[in-house]
C-alpha cells in the first residue's frame, strides 16, 4: 500500500508512526486547524471537499474524527471519494441518550484542552456503518466493542468501534 490520508490527523501521532509500522510507504495528514504541537504539521483545508482528485489513496482514515465534523455523513463521502480501495474508521456509536451524554462528557473532557469543539455528531445505532455499506463498501473487519480504555473507563469500551471497509470493485 503506497498512500494513505489521515483525515483529522490532529497532532499527527498516526501520519508521523504509520509508515514506519506498517506496509504505508506515504501519509498525508489533513486538518481543519494545525495544532500548536504536532508530530507533523498537517494540510490545512476548510471542511469541506478535499482538495484531491478521485481515488488518490490506497487508504482514508479517521480516528475518532467524525464526529467532530459538522456533517459526519458528508466527510464520510469525500474520504470515499479519494480511497482507491480501503476506508477505515475508528469512532463512537451509541444507542440511546445515556450513551449520547456518556460520550459528551468523554469528549469535553479529552478535547477542551485542545480547543477542539465538541458538537456531538455522534453515530447513533449503526447509521454511519450503513450508510457507508450502501455505497458500494465491503466490510473487512470489525472490533466491537473495541478495549480503548483500562479501569473505570473500560465500561465505555461499547461505545468505542473500528472498522475496514473496502471498495468493490467498479
């Protein structure tokens, strides 16, 4: 796999680490905001479509991105715009309100810090997995629940899911 693009790389840890753990040779990180600490500085965009063409990456990620975005379903269709093959997402589901204020709460606390607004898109039941299925995606694998968290927090792991998807060939 030759390239990858890190939607939402945050502080860069996942485009500064992967090629050297993995078979990903380059990774292109991808923001809204650069952080004022990064291990990389990433490609500063406005949210809206990516600034590449169609199928431009072996693989689109987004870990615990989505739902930051103002329309998760709308970040989803670009990043499948650009993959050639693989989309993978690592991100939260719930399945009624205490979940909804479970993660809230969850993401105040983890993000504030960074100034990284919190708007509560979260997947709700499944809709985003569907959603991405319908438009000609293949699911490769899936962990859920996903063991995020150790100690108290792991009785939040059910929130916490990741999978790969890969497109069906056209």
């Amino acid at each position: 796999m030759n390239q990858a693009l890190d939607f939402g790389a945050g502080d860069g840890f996942f485009a500064a680490n992967l090629p050297q753990l993995t078979a990903i040779e380059q990774v292109t990180p991808i923001d809204v905001v650069e952080r004022i600490s990064s291990w990389v500085k990433p490609m500063l965009y406005d949210g809206g479509r990516l600034p590449f063409d169609d199928r431009s990456f072996d693989l689109c990620y987004a870990i615990d991105v989505l739902h930051h975005c103002p329309d998760p379903l709308a970040a989803l269709a670009e990043m499948m715009r650009c993959t050639r093959r693989y989309l993978l997402i690592k991100d939260h589901n719930h399945n009624g309100p205490l979940g909804r204020v479970v993660l809230a709460v969850l993401d105040e606390l983890g993000n504030r810090r960074f100034g990284i607004p919190s708007p509560q898109h979260y997947q709700q039941r499944w809709a985003w997995v569907d959603w991405i299925e319908s438009q000609g995606f293949v699911r490769r694998h899936w962990s859920h629940p996903m063991a995020c968290h150790r100690g108290v927090l792991a009785s939040t792991n059910s929130l916490q899911f990741l999978g790969l998807w890969a497109r069906q060939h056209d």
